[in-house]
C-alpha cells in the first residue's frame, strides 16, 4: 500500500514521534521550548493528536510512514472537555516559564482564526515530513488528499504557519496570506486562506 492510510488510534504515538522530529527545529518550537527537550515537544504533540482525533481526519503518507496530516472541521473544534481528556494537564510536567509562552501563542493564534475565518471551513490543523524524507513529494501528497476533501465539500481552507519558509509551498495550493502578527519579537504567525474554487462558487 503505497497511498496515504488513516492513523488508527494505536498510532497516536507514532503521530507524535514524526511531529517531534519535523518540528524541531520550527520556529515556534523554538520559541515555546528554548531547551528543546524532545519529552516536552513529544507530550505537546502527543496531547493535541489526541485532543483532535476524536472528531479530525488524520493520514500518515503510506504504509511506513515519514509523514502526516491533521485537519478539522470547524464545525468540530475541541472544547475544553476534549483538551482535559487528551492529558492537557501532563502539560503541568513541562517548565513553567514553557507553559507561559505556549498558552500566549494558543491564544493568539485562536483569536486570529477567529478573526480570519467566520464560516465553515477545513482547518489544516498539522502536516509533517520527517526531516530526511523533506523534497520527496511526500508533503505534497498529503496536501492533496486535504485539498481533495476541501474541494469535493465546497469548503475553503484555513491553516496558520509560524514557519516563513512554509509560506511559498502552501501557496503553491492555492492559500494566500490574510493576517500576519507578531506574538513575539522572536515569533510570527502567518494565517493563510484558500477559499472554494469558482467552479464549486458557481455550482453551489
């Protein structure tokens, strides 16, 4: 089987393991963690695989996987109950000053989404590519899966990077940039928007 597969939940771990390693180096990461210890990156991922599972799409890139995609509904966002119960409060183990920066980019970047996006949408919640395995298409494989059940939904797309160098591929797909703020003079966050083709404005 060499197409994308559904992540069962027996694969969560392995979902935070490909994370952990893609994002490493991502500027957020960076930010939020500025020892990097791998435990705390790996429990971040670990808790958001799970908070959104219940109600997300998540697809490793084959049968032995190097890469993933995470993506929502808007309409089945997580609430509070959802974070709780995916082990948000292991958070606690991470340092203090860890959790500060964390909970000021979430919140930022929430209030940006809310601010860009006010109907119904697929949001782009995480798509990683094991650093060695980035430039093999693997990325753009998992892309097209997401835009295909943007498209076959009539739904536009909403995604955030904090990763400028991200910002050429996805507009490779069509997203544009609709806001960019600044959480700290070390960190930014670009949100980007694809809106529904005209062929499905026109068929609707």
């Amino acid at each position: 089987m060499n197409g994308p597969r559904r992540v069962s939940e027996g694969e969560y771990e392995k979902v935070a393991e490909i994370l952990t390693e893609a994002f490493f180096e991502d500027p957020m990461i960076k930010y939020v963690f500025k020892d990097r210890e791998r435990k705390d990156i790996r429990r971040l991922y670990g808790v958001m695989t799970k908070a959104y599972a219940p109600s997300s799409d998540i697809y490793f890139d084959s049968e032995e996987p190097n890469g993933m995609i995470q993506w929502i509904d808007s309409e089945k966002e997580p609430g509070v109950m959802a974070w709780l119960r995916s082990g948000a409060m292991r958070m606690i183990a991470s340092p203090l000053s860890a959790l500060f920066r964390l909970m000021k980019t979430g919140m930022e970047i929430f209030k940006t989404q809310k601010e860009c996006m006010k109907g119904h949408n697929l949001h782009l919640i995480l798509l990683a590519v094991l650093p060695r395995k980035q430039g093999m298409g693997i990325g753009k494989k998992l892309m097209n899966l997401f835009i295909q059940e943007a498209d076959s939904r009539g739904l536009p797309c909403y995604l955030e990077t904090q990763n400028p160098s991200n910002l050429r591929f996805y507009e490779s797909f069509g997203f544009s940039v609709v806001k960019e703020i600044e959480i700290s003079p070390e960190l930014r966050s670009w949100s980007m928007v694809r809106p529904i083709p005209l062929q499905e404005h026109e068929n609707r």
